[in-house]
C-alpha cells in the first residue's frame, strides 16, 4: 500500500519497476521477478495498487540476507541514503522476528520476513521515495492504526498486532492505536518502514501546503473502511517559530493564604521557573481556592516540584510535559536619558528564526525607575525607550 500510494504520488513507476526486477540477479533461487501496477476502486475512490509474481524457492538465514540486501542496495539506480534505507528495514524486521520467536539472527529465516514478496516492497519503496526526494524532507505520521481481532499465519491465529509488528513498534516507540475494525491492518514490513522513515509522530497534520496526494490501495475490501493508504506531499509553512519542550506543573490548594500564594510564586521565578500563573477555582465542598500552574525547564522538575509542595503544603503536583513555539529572545541594555537624567534599560528584543525583529519590550522596573526620578509619565518613559531599542537595532534611521 505505500509503494502503490508512493507511485500515485508521482514516483516514476520505470524506474521502480525495474529497481524492483533487478532483485533477481543478487538473490539466489530466486526467479523472475515481475511488478504489476493497476487502478483500482475503494469504496468509490481512486487508487493505485501494486502486486509481485515472483518464481523460484527463496529461502535466506538473517545474516545472508542482510548481505544479500547491502549487495543490492549499492547496486540500485538510487542514492545511497535509499540503499541505507533498504539494510535498515530489512534489519529492524529480521531483528524483531528474531526477538518473538527466539531465535538469533543467523538463525531466523527471511520466508518468516515475506520471503521475496517484503524485499520487493521495501526496494521499490526505497526507490519510489529517492525519485520524490523525500529523504531530504522531514516525515510525519499520524498513529498508526492496527486493527484487531484474531487472524492466522504460518504459526498460527494470533492476535492483531502481529508479534513481529509490535516488537518493531515498541523498539522505536512509535505510538499505535487499536481498530477501527477486527481485520490486521498493519504488517511487520509496513512498521518496518514506518519507523525507520517517519521523524515525528503527530495526531493531526503539521501546518503544510498540500501539494500532491496519493493513494495505495489494500489487496481486499474490508467492511466499514476504505483500504487505503494516504500520502501528502506538502511544503512547509513557516512561521519562524522555534520549538522547546517544557514541563508543566500543576496543583491545587484551597487552604492557602494569599500572602503565602505571592511568596510561592516570587520563590518559584525566583529559583529558575519560566513563568507561574495562579488561577481562581472552585474545589471540593465548593471550596474557593487556586490552580497554581509553573511552567519549567525539564532539568528544574523535581527541584520546582519540591519548592512547590513546600510551600504551599499541597502533598503533590501533577507533571506534563510538552512542545511550545517560542521567539527567540535577547536582552539589549540602553542609557536613556530623559530631562538630564540618564538611567540603565533593559529591552527585551524577540526575533523569529529569520532573525527579523518581531517584538520590543523595555523592562517595566527600568521604566518605572527612571519615571520616578524624572516625575514623567511612565508611557512616555516607555515609548522613549522603545524608540532607542528600534534605533540601536536600526529599525529607524537616527536623525
């Protein structure tokens, strides 16, 4: 289904085809290898789907076929980088194997990986994903769906997962989901694949332009599902954010003084936290009481943590963690001057990753310093720095 979705996408479908027959000449027992490409219908919707006939016995200890595989690799028509990407999947999914049915790698049979069948996928994958030049872009996948219920292989009915597609999916700790129908919806190739391609994992689509879209169709019609594949080809939209992970923590109290509620919050900036917020809420018995929110690096959590339930008395702080766009930020120290008197600002300058200017801010203390010496307004202070900040950045042409 993703060769076929990677061909309707755009690949040029010779030169995947014949990366795929090649096969043959490094493979031994293997006969003619041919790859058919059809359209066909899902459900109502358009795809394309790809089947191999293959003739010949082919059966490979693990540590032949990856030499096997490393021959054919740097024999493609391709980049090396999709060369590596062939060794790689073709390893994750020898080794996982390997893992379920306990054997070592020299041991374990490539008919238990799909015999010729997986080689041709991922090769012609490898191939279809040079000629798109997606190895110079960053890949996203939502979670992968699995499916359910029981099916049968060469070693019996299992579960859905497959073992061996589990494995794969716990060894890179690639988030998956169950259904949304009783059928096996992903194969030990397909998480192969996946987790030696996708870079982030997301539940919704990263902000892109769609550019092209493709479609890989499934061998079957399954009831309740459209068997198909998805994959968009996008260009980024770039907002000239950067990304930080962060560390949220949080508790509530609603035995706290407010005086004691200040002292926890300056203590908590105090000591290295980002920001903290205290929130109004309602608790048990209709208790008014307070969300006391910190935001934090990961390196300062236990440490914050600690200060937190010391001071407030709370037995303990719920933990997240995650992702927040920032601007970068820099500190730009002017003299401003006003009626005579001269005074330190502090200017906090935020760029975008372009390095372009996004946002000025004097420090509001500064500010109200120099106010308070010269008994003039403290907007006007505030305006007079910004200038000079704008100025010094060469935002404006100095007179």
């Amino acid at each position: 289904m993703f060769l076929s979705a990677l061909l309707d996408l755009g690949a040029d479908m010779e030169r995947v085809t014949g990366a795929v027959e090649s096969i043959s000449e490094h493979v031994k027992d293997c006969g003619p290898l041919e790859m058919q490409v059809r359209d066909v219908m899902r459900s109502g919707f358009h795809a394309k789907s790809v089947e191999f006939k293959a003739q010949g016995n082919v059966k490979m200890r693990g540590c032949e076929a990856l030499k096997t595989v490393e021959k054919i690799g740097e024999a493609l028509d391709a980049s090396p980088v999709a060369g590596r990407f062939v060794y790689n999947v073709v390893k994750t999914l020898l080794e996982a194997e390997a893992k379920v049915h306990g054997l070592s790698l020299d041991e374990v049979h490539l008919h238990e990986a799909g015999e010729v069948d997986m080689l041709a996928e991922v090769v012609g994958a490898a191939v279809a994903m040079d000629d798109l030049e997606i190895y110079g872009s960053k890949v996203y996948s939502t979670p992968v769906a699995v499916g359910g219920g029981l099916f049968t292989f060469s070693h019996g009915t299992v579960t859905s997962p497959a073992p061996a597609t589990l494995e794969i999916l716990q060894s890179k700790g690639f988030p998956l989901i169950g259904g949304p129908v009783e059928v096996e919806l992903t194969t030990p190739t397909g998480a192969s694949l996946l987790v030696n391609l996708v870079k982030e994992v997301s539940r919704f689509y990263p902000p892109i332009k769609p550019v092209r879209i493709g479609y890989g169709a499934g061998a079957r019609e399954v009831q309740g599902l459209v068997n198909m594949l998805r994959v968009v080809k996008g260009e980024s939209i770039d907002y000239g954010l950067s990304i930080e992970e962060v560390a949220v923590l949080e508790t509530n109290v609603d035995d706290v003084s407010g005086e004691v509620l200040g002292y926890t919050l300056e203590s908590l900036l105090r000591e290295g936290a980002k920001d903290v917020c205290l929130i109004p809420v309602y608790s048990k018995k209709n208790r008014p009481g307070h969300l006391v929110r910190v935001i934090a690096d990961k390196r300062d959590v236990e440490r914050l943590s600690a200060l937190l339930m010391k001071e407030t008395g709370s037995l303990g702080a719920r933990l997240t963690y995650c992702s927040r766009h920032v601007l970068k930020r820099e500190t730009l120290r002017l003299n401003v001057e006003v009626n005579g008197v001269q005074s330190p600002v502090n200017v906090k300058v935020a760029r975008d990753r372009r390095g372009r200017v996004v946002k000025v801010k004097p420090e509001y203390e500064d500010v109200k310093n120099l106010a308070e010496k010269t008994s003039r307004p403290l907007r006007e202070i505030m305006s007079l720095a910004e200038y000079e900040a704008q100025k010094r950045l060469g935002k404006i042409n100095p007179t």
